[in-house]
C-alpha cells in the first residue's frame, strides 16, 4: 500500500496550490519541505505581490485598453521563443495569457484575494511594437502584497490538515526520486534537526535521520536556483559577459536548486537552465534576513542611470523599462554594479521597494498609512531607512562631493566628476527647454500621461542641479539574483517530460519556478512582470488537478 496518494515537494506558493487542489479532489497528500514551518510559503510570502492580468476591471477604470491579443503580442515579443524545446513553454504562455485575461481574477476573488485599485506599469519596453514589454499597465498589486496572495492557500492546506487529508512534514529534505521503470513511485531523503530560526533565516543542514515514501504521484513545486550563486554562475547566459564576481540575493538561502538535479537525476528533463531573471537596481539590505540579502529598487523613470564609469546607459535602458536588457548591458562592462543619480525630490514620488516586508502599508492592508505614509509623493518609512543607514544611498549638496563619495564608497576611483557634472547638465538643458530631444525625458513625459504614473510614480519634471530639488543622491545597484526562467520540461498537465524522449514520466509533475513556471520556461527570455506569482498559481493549479488523477 503507498504512503500516499499524491506527494509534493516544497511548501512555496506553488506547493500549497498543488497540494489544496488534490485534497479537494479527494486525494490524501504529503507536503514536504526542507525548512522549518516558519517559512511556509517560501518566496511569495516576501514578495511585492504583483498580479499580470489582461483587461481587468481596474484597468478598465483607469482607461487602460487591453485585449488578450495585445497581451500575447506583448509576451511573444518578450519572450523572443527561438529553441527546439520551446514548443510547450509557448503553449503554456498562450494558457496563461488566456487566463490572465478569463478566469484568473474571478479565481483569485473566490480564494478572498483583492487587488490595490491602481495598476502599475512594469517592463515598458521601450521598443518597437513587436518588441520587448508591456503595451499597458497590467502590473496589479495584491491587497495585502505577497502574504495576501499566500494566505488563503494556508488558510485552504490547513483546512485539509486539520480533516486530515493533508500531513504536513517540514526539515525533510528529498535527496532521490525512487523509481519502477520508468515510472516515479515515491521519494527518498533526509530528516534535518529541528531548527527554531525565523521566517527566511538560513536553516541548519545537520542530518538526524532519513525517510522514504511511496506515493502514486509526485509534484516537484520546491523552486529555482536564485541563492545558489554558484548554479547561476554555471549556467550565466551567453552574451551577457563573466558572471558578476559579486552579487547578492533576492531570495532566501533555501532556494538551492537541488530538486532539479535530483529531478532530472530521475529521468526528467531540464530545459533553458541559462534563461534566468534577475535585477539590476538591487541594494544591500540594512537589516539582512538571508545570505547577501538584497532589496529591489522599484524606480520611476526619471533618474540618471549611469554604468560604474559614469556613462549613461543607452536607450532604452532607462528605470522600470528593460531589466534583463539593462543586465545584460552591464555586466558586459565588466563591473558588477551602476548607478542611480537624481535629487532628492525624485526620491519620494519615485523610489519604491520591492516585497512584503518593505510595503507596510499595502501589506498591512491600511488605507491610513497609505495616506499618511506615501501619498502625495512623500519619501515612505522603508526608503528613508536605506536613505539614513543604506551602504549604497550616498546624498551630497555637489557634484564633485558626490563623485568623490561614489569613488570612496566602490574604491574603483571611476568617476570623473567633472564628466559626471557635464551629464547631469546636458540632461538637465534639456528638461530645461520644456520639450527636448533626450529619449529618457521624452519618456518620462509621455509617463505622466497614464493616471497611475502622475498620482503615484512619477516626479513633476525638474533640473537635478536645481538647488531646491537638492540635495543629490547617488544608488549603487548591484545584480540581484531572483528567477530561474528554465526548469523541468512538462506538457499542460504539468507532467514532467522525460529526457529520453519517450513523453512524460509516468507519476512526475511539476509547477512554479522548478518548472520554469510552466512547460520549462513559459517566459522565454524575458518576463512582462506579475506572472511569477501567477505563473505558482497557474502552475501549481494545474499540477494538482492532473497529479490527482492517479492511474
């Protein structure tokens, strides 16, 4: 007799999805996960919560015309699909984009998530139609950011807990895949010494024991590689440079990469493991939970971005308009950071932070603080934190003070400030002139046309140099690892496909980020934003539905 009927690996967003939708079905369901029970949830619980949806109703309010055709053009065009392999990573991208634009936020009110009214503009682009980014803003923030995504599918395990359809078994980490054939028929690994540490905190990996358990399904939901510096040097893009001798992480320890190899170890197949996702504006974290624990810089399009020698990026490399791209362009320089310069004044209305953690307001649910804290282009409580004790947020009444605090603060000695001064004024003469010919102020411009830019992201345009916008700031940034695009290969159902070709591993599912969010990389090479989330829901969903059909 098996253990159980369906077996999923890793307690994240995705593995909650999957085990809640084959409990409903009637299944009996093991979760595992690796990490004390403090961090159920993994990744989304620190997440900013952002939602990809397609013509929804607060779009709609605001103006914005969507459709599910322009979505998928904008998704084909970002995702550049052009490998062999990308023949079900592009049907999962056609599914998603259709649910994104039906099902997905009925959905999403059934399980008691909301949406903050005013839909932000992520990845715009800034190319030809036909290129890279969103069209429109579809870029909704979840009321309640990440832990308000993840509660109701705790509130739904715990439910199946409690009627004993669902066991819950943290610090047991799966080291092997058993097998029959070809078939997966259970799971092998080890039982890690209880640990006490708090959410996200580095865990021991001290082994008290093993385990093994029989199961006629098994879902892979246990993540990417994005703490794994090493596996992302491993598999670093080709044309994006030498990996970056420095880095830091925009996720937890625990996201290891592991799974996969155990995975493919099995008989799965791995597929793109050199797409990855990761950020260009990340900071050093004042108050670190993890290992080189970054945050996000979630910028307006207004600030000066400069590479380590000073010299402005090219169009459209620009805030909050090509991430990848803008990755790619600097660690080609070979230095591992940029930076941002700006005034002060842009500070407030455009400098945000990205995760649960930094957005009190908004995860808190409260409308007074978002009033008190943020409107009307006020400097939030977590920006000034980094402002008064961020390594990387250098502010001085001079150009020349300021270079000399960006040199003193890298030890590069690379700007020259009196180059740095001829940047800052060429920029400037041209807001200066009202209209202008620079790209960035074009866009910027153009920015304050959509409702949500003008009341929340952007800065009445000003001079940087004018003395009352002062005092200046300068960011280093460096690349924040978050993402694996790539992953195990698998059909819609999210079976697992087999690297000997033979069609899908009879038992094996995946979902979330191990499945490189659908199909082993529904994003290609680039992601519109908001669907990583959705992509753990849409997933995961998925995998539990079909893993609940056992044969």
């Amino acid at each position: 007799m098996r253990d159980t009927e369906v077996l999923v690996i890793g307690a994240g967003l995705s593995g909650l999805v999957a085990a809640a939708e084959a409990a409903d079905a009637g299944r009996r369901v093991y979760l595992l996960d690796q990490e004390p029970a403090a961090s159920i949830g993994g990744q989304a619980w620190w997440s900013f919560g952002g939602l990809f949806l397609v013509d929804s109703p607060e779009q709609r309010r605001l103006g914005i015309k969507d459709s599910a055709d322009l979505a998928l053009a904008d998704w084909m065009g970002s995702a550049g699909f052009d490998r062999a392999e990308d023949h079900w990573p592009r049907e999962w991208a056609k599914a998603y984009v259709d649910f994104a634009a039906g099902e997905k936020r009925s959905w999403l009110r059934r399980q008691g998530i909301s949406l903050f009214p005013v839909v932000q503009w992520a990845e715009r682009g800034g190319y030809q139609a036909g290129g890279h980014g969103n069209s429109v803003p579809r870029f909704h923030i979840s009321w309640g950011t990440g832990p308000g995504v993840l509660t109701p599918f705790v509130r739904r395990v715990m439910d199946h807990v409690h009627a004993g359809k669902i066991t819950l078994l943290f610090r047991h980490r799966v080291t092997r895949l058993t097998t029959f054939g070809r078939r997966v028929t259970g799971v092998a690994g080890e039982i890690l010494a209880p640990s006490d540490v708090a959410r996200g905190e580095r865990s021991s990996r001290q082994v008290v024991g093993e385990f093994a358990f029989s199961a006629g399904s098994v879902i892979v939901t246990s993540g990417g590689i994005g703490a794994n510096h090493d596996l992302v040097r491993r598999n670093w893009p080709t044309g994006f440079g030498a990996p970056p001798s420095s880095m830091i992480s925009g996720v937890p320890d625990s996201t290891d990469g592991l799974m996969l190899g155990v995975a493919a170890a099995a008989g799965g197949r791995l597929i793109n493991e050199d797409r990855m996702w990761h950020y260009p504006e990340g900071i050093v974290n004042h108050t670190p939970v993890w290992t080189a624990h970054g945050i996000r810089v979630l910028s307006g399009p207004s600030p000066l971005w400069l590479d380590a020698t000073g010299t402005r990026l090219p169009t459209p490399l620009f805030p909050g308009f090509d991430a990848l791209g803008t990755v790619r362009h600097i660690t080609s320089t070979g230095h591992p950071y940029s930076w941002f310069v700006t005034s002060l004044r842009t500070v407030g209305p455009e400098f945000g932070l990205s995760g649960s953690e930094q957005n009190g307001d908004l995860t808190g649910k409260s409308v007074k603080k978002l009033l008190t804290e943020r409107a009307g282009g006020k400097i939030t409580p977590s920006v000034q934190a980094f402002l008064d004790r961020g390594v990387d947020f250098l502010t001085a009444p001079t150009v020349g003070e300021l270079a000399a605090k960006m040199n003193a603060l890298t030890g590069d000695d690379l700007i020259d400030a009196d180059a740095l001064h001829a940047v800052i004024v060429g920029r400037d003469q041209q807001v200066r002139s009202g209209l202008g010919k620079d790209p960035q102020v074009t866009l910027t411009a153009g920015a304050l046309r959509y409702f949500g830019d003008r009341r929340m992201r952007v800065v009445t345009p000003h001079e940087i140099l004018d003395p009352a916008a002062g005092p200046l700031v300068a960011v280093r940034l460096h690349i924040l690892t978050r993402k694996t695009l790539g992953g195990l290969e698998t059909d819609l159902s999210a079976a697992v496909l087999g690297s000997d070709g033979g069609g899908p591993v009879p038992g094996l599912f995946a979902a979330g980020e191990a499945a490189g969010f659908g199909g082993g990389g529904i994003h290609g090479y680039r992601a519109l934003e908001g669907t990583f989330l959705g992509g753990c829901l849409f997933s995961g969903r998925a995998a539990g539905r079909a893993a609940a059909r056992l044969d």
